[in-house]
C-alpha cells in the first residue's frame, strides 16, 4: 500500500489527522484506509483537514483536487500529497 509512497510524507499525513481527531475527542489510531468520516469527521471536520494539510505541506491543493475520494483516509491523503509535493 504505502511502499512506492514516502514514509516521512505518510507519518506527516497521519500525525495531521491524528491532530485533527484529537480536536474532535476522537482519540484512537486510525489505519491508513479507514474511512475518516466513518471515524467521526463531520464535512467541516473534513474542510479543516484540507486547510491543516495545505498548511503542513505549504501549499495550495486546486479545487478539483479537495474531492472526498482524495480525502477519504489517510491513504487516500498520502497519495494525493505525493502526486503534488513531487519535484
């Protein structure tokens, strides 16, 4: 699953939702594919996520991207990170 990815971009990933479940007293782990909003993420929830991950990995995802295919699990975060952070 995450063997073409990054480790330091998937611990990334995970340690910002983590934060985000944090927020929302959700204090479990989460497995890579678990769907966040069957963890407890509300859509807000999920509008806060995009904005923290634009935030750790300084940029700016376009608007065709913030889909919730791309947002659905940490996975799902970890790959669309890859295919925007690559040089």
């Amino acid at each position: 699953m995450f063997e073409s990815l990054d480790e330091t971009l998937v611990t990334r990933v995970t340690d910002v939702v983590q934060r985000t479940l944090v927020e929302r007293s959700i204090r479990r782990m989460v497995s890579p594919d678990e769907d966040l909003r069957e963890v407890g993420l509300s859509s807000l929830d999920m509008v806060n996520l995009v904005l923290s991950i634009e935030s750790e990995f300084d940029l700016t995802i376009d608007e065709n991207e913030i889909t919730p295919r791309n947002f659905r699990s940490i996975s799902a975060i970890s790959r669309l990170m890859a295919s925007l952070t690559v040089p």
